[in-house]
C-alpha cells in the first residue's frame, strides 16, 4: 500500500486558478461587468465556493439557471446581484422578489406571476427580458416582443418592477465566422433598440456568452457571462486550448487503484467481454463509474494517467469501477490514477475525456457525482 492513502475518487478544485480565469476574462472585456455563470453546481465544480471566488477577483454580477440555485447562494451569504433565468408556472416568484434576485422574463402571462408576486412581497422586482435572437430556445420571439415590452412598462408606471436588463444568448457563438452569429447580433440590436424606443431604460443589455466573451468584442455590450471558460476549459476548442486563451482549468480528478492483478492473454475485461487482454498482461481497478459520472460512452477509449503512462479505459465502463490494461506495469494498490486535469503531468484534460466520449468538455466536467467530494484548495485570495 502507499503511504498515505487516497481516498475512492475525488475532485481537486483550485480556486486560484478561477480567480486567475476571471482576471483573464475581464481584461478581455475591460468595458464591460462581469457575470460569473455558476449554474449546475458551478458547472460541477462547486456552486457557493466557486461563487465567492468570482466575486473576490472582480465579478460584479452572478447567474444561475434555476430558482433554488439563486435562492441557495443567498442563503450561503452570496450578496451584489444575481440573476436567473429558467422559470416555469408557479416557480418561487415571490421568495425571489424577496431575496433581490434579478428575474428573467420571456412572456406576457410569466411577467404576469412576476408583478403578482411583487405585489404580495411588498417590493419593486427586478426583471430583464430575454429576446430570442435565433436560439430557438427560451426567449421572446420578435412577433412578440411588442406586446412583453408593452407589458414591462405598464408594470413600471405602476411600481410593480423595474426592467433591469436586456438580454439574449447565442447559438453558435463557438464556431468564429458563423453567419448565425451577425445575424443574431443584428437581431439582438434591433430589439433593443425597439425596447428603447417604447420607453425601457435598462441597466444592462447583454449577450456575449464564454467564446464571445473570448472572441467578439463586439458583443461585449453592457455586460458578459462567462460560464464554462471561468472553469479553465475552452469554449472553442478548435480555436484554442485553454492555455491559448490565458485559462487554467480548475478540476483535478483522481482515483486511487483498488486492485492490480495479473491477468492470462484472452481473459475478458468488464461487462459484455468489450475487451479481451491481447497477451498475458496487469489489470488495474479504478473505482469510479458512470455513477461518479465518468461517462460510459468513453469504454474502451477513455485516458487514464498511471505510473506516468496513458492507459485508456479496457472494456466497459460500469456504475463503480473500470478497468485499465497496465501493459505489465505493476504499481502499488493504492496508486493515484488520474482522470483528468489541467495536463501539466502529462495527465489527460477534460477535452481529452471529451473526445473520447464523442461530447463537449463542458459535460465531462458537469457530470462528476455528488458522491465524489469537492476539495477546495487556495480558498483564500492573495
């Protein structure tokens, strides 16, 4: 056994290197305040730590999807302002108004709840509208977006809200050269302009998302959201790697070994025999899986860095566990197998995880389970 023991699985977060990501982020957006996206947990990394630490290296703004998540951060301490986004029927109107969250808005009958709930909190809301500017997503559409801007300012002359933004989101911001991306800017500065028009007086019109936060400093506007890329992993990565653009990721995740045994030339490895050992061989356990989140879709191909060696994932990837060939190669139980981190030993990244599993880093890094414990290291700013 080694010496000091490593626990199952766990994810290394570095908060200074969030902190640092921020700084980059803003000197590409010098003209703009910064939204720190932290949204799914911090994009797995933490939601309330990752929080604090945008706030201290300089963000002025912070977004979630969800209601309960915004709500969480006010419970955790998190103050400034926050905003979010995904609302359904019925959601948490009234204890949002209540803890001065700003409230995001794309149709006539959901600023409705709004205003009621203003009303039964005894306080102005914060609200911006969302324009669908080609998303297809959530977002008002242009056809509609008269009658909700109509709406917002009735509900201002009575004192019910207060339209604190504009906004919109990109659809291919990531793909630089894209026409969808003028077109959507051009969309985007009509409403606006129309809003404008009507009688709306914004504090912030936004749009620029991680790569045209990067990439498109003529998005910038008001305000930037940077989600992914604050996390060290780039939003583009056939433009650049994270290093390419200043960033460092913040994850580290790792495992300790739980077995190495010899194994005969044609033994068969895991569920469904995927793999069988070509000759005779060392296997190796890593007791994480699709329950911690590694991704099932990377068997077989997923990198694992042990001894100083790639190793890639042999067979299937089950719930707890799976299995490298070691090649013969006969490390210690116990030894760190690393899944993925900034790659400064070498070691696979997020992207590399990514392309194994035929997705985007962004989920590699959302995905890791509750079950696998945060340990935060630089919690303290310089």
């Amino acid at each position: 056994m080694t010496e000091t023991a490593l626990p199952r699985v766990r994810a290394d977060i570095d908060l200074a290197a969030l902190r640092a990501n921020v700084r980059t982020l803003r000197a590409h957006a010098p003209g703009a305040a910064f939204m720190a996206v932290v949204k799914a947990d911090g994009y797995g990394h933490g939601m309330v730590p990752c929080a604090r630490a945008a706030v201290e290296a300089g963000a002025t703004w912070v977004g979630t999807a969800t209601p309960e998540e915004a709500l969480a951060l006010r419970a955790a301490g998190i103050g400034g302002r926050v905003m979010c986004w995904l609302w359904t029927p019925g959601s948490p109107w009234r204890e949002a108004v209540e803890a001065d969250i700003d409230v995001s808005v794309s149709r006539v009958d959901a600023l409705g709840e709004v205003v009621a709930a203003a009303r039964a909190a005894g306080r102005r809301a914060r609200v911006q509208l969302k324009a669908d500017t080609g998303l297809g997503r959530n977002g008002c559409m242009p056809e509609d977006w008269p009658e909700l801007v109509a709406a917002a300012l009735r509900a201002e002359a009575d004192g019910a809200v207060r339209v604190t933004g504009l906004w919109s989101h990109f659809a291919c911001a990531d793909e630089p050269g894209h026409p969808s991306i003028a077109a959507q800017l051009d969309a985007f500065k009509e409403m606006v302009g129309r809003a404008e028009d009507a009688g709306l007086r914004p504090e912030v019109r936004h749009i620029a998302n991680s790569p045209a936060a990067l990439t498109l400093p003529e998005t910038h506007f008001d305000l930037v959201r940077p989600g992914i890329a604050m996390y060290g992993v780039s939003p583009s990565p056939e433009v650049g790697t994270p290093a390419d653009f200043g960033l460092r990721p913040v994850m580290t995740v790792t495992a300790a070994l739980a077995h190495v045994k010899r194994a005969p030339a044609g033994h068969g490895v895991s569920y469904g025999h995927r793999y069988t050992t070509p000759g005779e061989t060392t296997l190796g356990l890593v007791p994480a899986g699709y329950g911690d989140g590694i991704p099932r879709h990377a068997s077989g191909t997923g990198p694992v860095l042990v001894g100083g060696k790639w190793r890639t994932a042999a067979g299937t990837i089950a719930m707890d566990q799976f299995v490298v060939d070691l090649g013969g190669d006969e490390p210690e139980v116990g030894s760190e197998a690393v899944l993925f981190g900034p790659g400064d030993r070498g070691e696979p990244t997020a992207e590399d995880w990514a392309r194994a599993a035929g997705t985007i880093a962004y989920e590699i890094v959302t995905r890791i389970g509750a079950r696998v414990p945060r340990i935060y290291s630089n919690e303290r700013s310089d």
